[in-house]
C-alpha cells in the first residue's frame, strides 16, 4: 500500500535541509485521515527538534487539490455502529487533527504551504497554521460543513473572527468558495505565486542562507516568495469578496441568526457567486447557522488552544446529537443530495437545542485537549 503521506529531506545552504511532507492521497483529493495526523504529528516534533531543518514545505499529491477535507467516510460507519452517544472513533479523530493543526500553528520554524488546487475543511486547518501560505491562480478555499451539518472548525473560531466585517460569519453559514484573490483579501493566504512556479519556490528556499534567528529565517522566506509573487502577479485571479464587502457587512448585521439567514436567502443581488452562496445557506443545515453564530461569538476572546477545545465538544456533539452523519449520508453515501435535516428552518431551532452542543461531555481536566497549549 502507498504511504499516506510523503516525506523527504532535500539539501539547502549553510548545510540546512528541507523537511518536505506530501499528503499522497490524490485519489480521495489527499482528504486527511487518521493515518496522515499519525504520520504528521511524530515527523513535525522530529524536524522542529533536528536543528539541521532549517524549514519545512507541505503540499498535496497531484494538480487537483492540496487536500480537499477531513476523511468523514470512516467517522460516518462509527456513528451508524453507534447512534447517539460519544463515539471514541470521532472524538480520538478530531483530537489527533485538532493536535496536529496547532503544532503547525506554533512550530518553532518556517512552514511554507504550498495550497494549490481544493483546500477546504481539514485542508484549511493545515493551511491556516503555516507561517507562510501560498495560493495559486488554481487555488479553491471553503468551509462547506454547512453542507453536511458540522460546523466549520479546525481553527475556523479564531481565523473567520479576524476577517473583515461580516465576512467570517458570511462565509460560514453559506460555505462561499474563495479564489487566491480573495484568501489574501481575508488573511487566509500569505502570498500569490503561479501553479507553475512551484520549483522556483523550493529553489528559492534551497539557496537561503539560513541562520540560527528565528525571526530572521522567517523573514528570509517571506523574501523569497515576495519576489516570486511580484513576478507572477499578471496571473493573480480578480476577487469575488472584497467587492461584495459592503453589502456581505449589511446582510450580516442582524441581531440574531434568523435575520442574517433571511437577509442573504432573500437578497436579490444579480451575481452569480452571491447566488451560489444564497443556494448552498437555503438547502445547508439550519443548526450549523445557529452553531457558527454562537461559536463566532464564543470565539472572540479565546486563546488559540480554547478554541480548538470548544471545537473539539461542538464536533463530538455534532455526532452524538445533530446531523452530521445524515450530511454525509446524502452527500458522499448514498449520494442523493437530498439530506433531511432534524429542523425544516433556522426559525425552527431552540436556544436550548443550541446550548447543547456548547455543553463538554467530559469535565475540564478530563478534556482529550486539557493540556494544548500549557
């Protein structure tokens, strides 16, 4: 069998190598799994400790996507074995990735990514760690969990609450795709550097001469892919958010959920990504609104690792009590798109319903994510 992920150690200057990891799923859109985190996580801890790895560069296999999501399938066939109670299988998944996404957020070295092609759910996770993003003119961004009603998390809590005015609640709730143009609008992204110049990344990466200053290594990369970005930024896509920024702000400002759902559902403005996004809120799943609305209010004075922890108890309750498993049911099981959700409409859902999926089944020292960051 293929290993799940790739790695290798190219030669740089000053003696220095390149960690290089390649998620090699190209199959399934190197969608993450267990195997992958569990590869990950020991190889990320050995880098950071190896002072000859001066950096360290991740991508996907393939040209299609960098990775397109987290591997749902397995979670799915845990809940159907065990309906409605706290799945050790879904909890252990979300921990490990959960683990794995904030060891990227604080590696002690510079992370290039290379997030060309899909990058959606799991793949924004390991994206929005990295010191140093890049996005290509190839390059597709989402949380669609509305889709399959979870919620967008690996991080989402902290990353869509730093994004200008409205857009981070916009972007949850209707799971609107975003070019390069648009990650760089909303601090998604980093840098913008054509599909094709991915050699002249690593070269560039290869002839730095590295130092032992932390802060001066990340410049020295940040230097690198300016260049690169100014040269290719003939290739660079218009934008679709920047432009709707007022009106996303005006559609978001309601004071509550039921108001900014009715707002975008029922705004008539001729655009076809507005559309897209109008359609994927009105079919989503009402609790994920609900969910995203709280959580983006939960989220704005958490440290980093508390919002991986209030994650972690919204994802095991999206599988213990919502509709994540009927979401994947309709979208990658049986595939009929047509999932029937637990509520017909947002108005339909209760504050205490809500709460519920705030509450941690497991008490504070308990918590699997008890000690990240301490």
């Amino acid at each position: 069998m293929d290993q799940v992920v790739l790695f290798d150690e190219l030669e740089a200057a000053n003696g220095k190598r390149i960690g290089v990891a390649t998620l090699n799923s190209e199959k399934s859109l190197n969608a993450l799994s267990l195997p992958m985190i569990q590869l990950m996580q020991p190889k990320l801890k050995q880098w950071a400790d190896d002072d000859a790895i001066a950096c360290v560069f991740f991508q996907g296999a393939g040209e299609k996507a960098f990775c397109a999501g987290g591997d749902i399938v397995a979670m799915y066939k845990a809940m159907q074995a065990k309906p409605g109670v706290l799945v050790d299988e879904v909890a252990d998944f979300f921990s490990q990735e959960y683990r794995l996404d904030y060891a990227i957020h604080t590696f002690p070295k510079p992370i290039v990514l290379w997030g060309h092609g899909i990058v959606m759910g799991g793949g924004m996770g390991l994206m929005n760690g990295a010191s140093h993003r890049i996005v290509t003119e190839r390059s597709l961004l989402a949380m669609p969990e509305v889709t399959i009603g979870l919620y967008p998390d690996v991080g989402a809590t902290h990353f869509l609450n730093q994004m200008p005015d409205g857009c981070g609640l916009f972007l949850g709730i209707t799971g609107a795709h975003m070019n390069a143009a648009d990650a760089l609008y909303l601090k998604l992204a980093d840098h913008f550097i054509a599909s094709t110049s991915k050699d002249d990344v690593l070269a560039g990466l290869r002839e730095v001469k590295w130092g032992d200053t932390a802060a001066l290594n990340q410049q020295k990369v940040t230097d690198v892919l300016n260049g690169l970005s100014l040269r290719d930024s003939s290739h660079r896509p218009a934008g679709q958010v920047e432009g709707h920024q007022r009106l996303i702000k005006k559609l978001t400002a309601g004071a509550d959920i039921e108001s900014v759902v009715a707002a975008i559902v029922n705004d008539k403005t001729d655009d076809k990504w507005l559309a897209k996004a109008r359609q994927t809120l009105a079919a989503g799943c009402p609790m994920t609104a609900h969910i995203v609305w709280n959580q983006l209010q939960h989220g704005t004075d958490l440290s980093l690792a508390d919002c991986f922890r209030l994650e972690l108890t919204l994802s095991v309750q999206c599988a213990m009590r919502g509709d994540f498993a009927e979401g994947i049911r309709a979208l990658l099981i049986d595939k009929d798109k047509q999932p029937k959700w637990q509520h017909a409409s947002v108005a339909e859902v209760s504050a205490e319903e809500v709460d519920g999926f705030f509450t941690s089944p497991w008490s504070a020292d308990e918590h699997p994510l008890a000690q990240l960051g301490k």
